[in-house]
C-alpha cells in the first residue's frame, strides 16, 4: 500500500494549481494597471482643462469618473474621490431658473469652484500625487486673450442662434446709395443732358403750305 502523506499532497496540488494560480495573478496585475492606467487619464485631462471647465475633454473626463473609480471592493480613498464627483455634479446639475441675477451666478460659480478644487485634492491623494488646495486652484494658466476669445465665439453663436430663430432682427446700415453712371454722346452730351435740353426744346409747329386761289372765269 502506498504511503501517501499530506506534504505529498500538497505538492501535487501546487503541481497542478501553480500554473492557474500564476495566470490568474498575471491577470489581476494587468488588470490593476489598466484600471490605473484610465483613472491617471482622466486625473491628467482634468488638471490640463481645469482651467477650460466647458471643453469637451473636460466634460468627458468628468464623466468617465463613476465608470473607472467605482469598483467591486472600493477601498475609503476611491470612496472618497466618488463621493466628492457626485456632490460636484449635483451642484453643476442645479437649475438656477431662467434669467438668474448675477449675485446667484457668482454664488453658483464660486461652489462650483471649491467642490472642483474638492474633488480634485480627494483624486490626487488616492493616486498618489502630493497637491494641496491652494495649489490646485491657484496652479492653472489661463491667459486673458485665450477667455476673450471664448467669450466672443460664444456671443457670436448666440446672436446667430437668435437671428436664425426670429428672436433678433438682423440690422443693416447703407452708408452711401449707388450713383447711376452717363453715357457720353457723339455730339458733346451726355445722354442724360440731351434728353434734358430735348425736353426743354419746343417741338416745331406744323404748318400747313399755302394753296393759291383761282379766279373763277
């Protein structure tokens, strides 16, 4: 009889399951750094349009956040960096009415502001990265003719929009009326002036030729 002990065992299962073990751990690294490899893309396209929060990037990495930092065994930093997008959304997603003052506007904005900054800090910290706050909303250049731009494409659309749409009339401005030109004529004229001096010029009287008499015999 074959003396089969427990260490034997445990070395045919090694045998047999090392192979599977060690692919399945090569799949949880892979894995791993994929999803890392998403979460840095969208930590990264943040940072470089936060100061150009209506981009489309930047709207598009916003939304990828619940798809890549939510997962099956969620760690309290990913918790975290979730928990702060979703109250970030929600403040992006309030309706402020038809025609908000502009106190409401900058009151709206500057919450929009510090839930960003929020956001952004509770991201760096779980990916590693060392930033603080201030450096967060302070760190962005933003040139002046670079706003001035989006703000005038912005105008330009609207006025279209509202000129398309009947809410505008569309203004015109005539700065001079067009002059007719002359024709010149042969006899020294211009045909305007000959037709003028024709008009003033009396037509001649028909006259009648004069018959002679004849004396009856």
């Amino acid at each position: 009889m074959l003396d089969f002990k427990f260490t034997d065992a445990i070395l045919v299962f090694a045998t047999i399951a090392g192979p599977i073990l060690a692919v399945q751990a090569q799949k949880w690294v892979e894995r791993g750094r994929e999803t890392r490899g998403r979460r840095l893309a969208i930590f990264h396209t943040l940072m470089a349009t936060r100061g150009t929060r209506v981009s489309p990037d930047h709207v598009q990495a916003l939304n990828m956040i619940e798809l890549s930092f939510i997962g099956k065994w969620q760690s309290k930093k990913w918790q975290a960096v979730v928990d702060a997008y979703r109250v970030y959304f929600d403040r992006l997603c309030e309706k402020l009415g038809d025609s908000p003052d502009q106190a409401t506007l900058v009151r709206w904005n500057d919450r929009c502001d510090d839930l960003f900054v929020e956001l952004m800090f509770e991201m760096s910290n779980a990916l590693g990265y060392d930033f603080d706050k201030v450096q967060l909303r302070r760190g962005v250049y933003h040139p002046n003719a670079f706003i001035e731009t989006q703000l005038n494409e912005r105008m330009l659309r609207d006025s279209l929009y509202r000129v398309l749409n009947g809410q505008q009339p569309l203004a015109l401005k005539i700065t001079e009326f067009p002059v007719m030109e002359t024709t010149p004529h042969p006899g020294g004229q211009t045909q305007n002036g000959l037709a003028a001096s024709t008009e003033h010029t009396p037509s001649p009287t028909a006259t009648k030729p004069a018959t002679k008499g004849f004396d009856s015999a």
